[in-house]
C-alpha cells in the first residue's frame, strides 16, 4: 500500500486544538501538558510510527505503533493507545482518500471519522468553549483564559504565558500585605480582624461599614488567588 500524502497530513489532526467535549479519557494532565509543550514533535512522532506500522494487521499495527511511540515519547501507554486507535481508524475509514486522494481530501476524512474518536479516548476537551481545548488552555473553564487571550484586567494570566502582563493585573482591595498577590498571607490578617466591630483594621473593612464581617469575607474570597497590580 503506497500513501500519497505526507506524514503531517497523516497524523495532523490527531491533536487538534478545538474539540467537542467528552469525558476525562486515557491521557492524563501530565500527558496533555507534554503533547502541548511538544506538538510538533509527537505530530512527526505518531505519523512516523502509525506509517511504518501499516502494513501489519489491525491488532499488531496498534501493538507496533504503541512500541514505536513508547521508546520516542515520554507519554504514558493509555494514552499512546489513543494514537494507534486513529492510525487504524484512518486506514479503516480513509483508504481510498488519503492512498489515492489529495492531503486536503485525506484531512477532511480523518476529522470527519477520527477525530472525534481520537479526542474522546485521549480526554481532549474544550469545556468552556473558547476554541481551545485542555491540551494548553490553561483554565479550560474560563473562556476569556487560552493562548493568545487579551488581558481582561481581573488578575488572571489570560494567555497562559505564565507572566502577568499589565493589562491582566487588577487592582484587589483584599491584598492587604502589598505583595500582588491575595493568598494565605492576606487571609491571616484579614482573620485576625473578623467580626471586628471597633476600632477595626481599616484595610480589612471592605465595605467601609465599620464592621469586619460577612460582606468583607465574602469580597475576600472573590479575590483570592488574584494577582494585583
């Protein structure tokens, strides 16, 4: 069997990075984190592999593609499984587009048949339903947090760069040691004031009201985690 398209074409679409949802499948965050940090790389990976197994029978092609991938990936088997599950779904479903078609022919048939099949059994998922999906969207349950986002000013790394730049910093009224961040720290002093009725400490008074209670705590959480500027 001769495939006409090229290894990226072939295995391209394996980790797509917009998706429908599904359940949690075999690859695990840790998994999910290196095919972000290294797409390029387990792309070329899985298309070298799922070509060189091709001609073996459907059970030991799976068997060979998880072997060739095992020694050139730091991934775990369950979710190496999902690989060689779309390699033989694409041979299944589009032999004739991909051996004898153009690469756009054989790309559309693998999203149309695989694709799916491929994100559910990896645990690929775009929650929140910006476009991206949990292989780099850092908070996948935040549609205004994904790669490439523009700050939105509430103390969120909208882009996921691991930088707060300032357009993503707020200003928090609950950041009471100065430090930019709302966290423990602020959480003990603002305890330490709770229920104050008088004389109480001023930046853990919210509201204004002259007492430290419900009102406050309730901002307070709000805010913690948030990095401030």
């Amino acid at each position: 069997m001769v495939w006409r398209v090229s290894i990226g074409t072939f295995m391209c679409l394996s980790i797509g990075f917009a998706s429908q949802s599904f359940g949690q499948g075999n690859c695990t965050s840790i998994d999910l984190e290196y095919i972000c940090q290294n797409t390029e790389y387990v792309q070329s990976v899985s298309a070298e592999c799922g070509l060189a197994c091709l001609s073996a029978g459907e059970e030991e092609g799976e068997a060979c593609i998880e072997a060739c991938m095992l020694e050139q990936l730091e991934l775990t088997t369950p979710c190496i499984d999902c690989f060689g599950s779309q390699v033989i779904c694409v041979v299944q479903n589009c032999y004739f587009a991909c051996a004898f078609g153009t690469e756009e022919a054989c790309a559309e048939c693998a999203v149309q048949n695989c694709e799916e099949g491929f994100n559910s059994c990896a645990g690929i998922v775009d929650f929140d339903g910006d476009t991206w999906t949990n292989l780099c969207d850092c908070n996948d349950n935040n549609p205004a947090i994904y790669p490439g986002a523009e700050g939105t000013g509430q103390g969120f790394d909208n882009n996921c760069n691991g930088i707060l730049s300032p357009d993503e910093l707020t200003e928090c009224v609950a950041d009471m040691n100065a430090d930019q961040i709302v966290g423990t720290a602020d959480l003990l002093i603002f305890l330490g004031t709770f229920d104050c009725q008088t004389d109480c400490l001023e930046e853990a008074d919210f509201n204004n009201d002259g007492v430290v209670g419900a009102s406050d705590l309730l901002t307070f959480l709000a805010e913690f985690g948030l990095f401030c500027f």
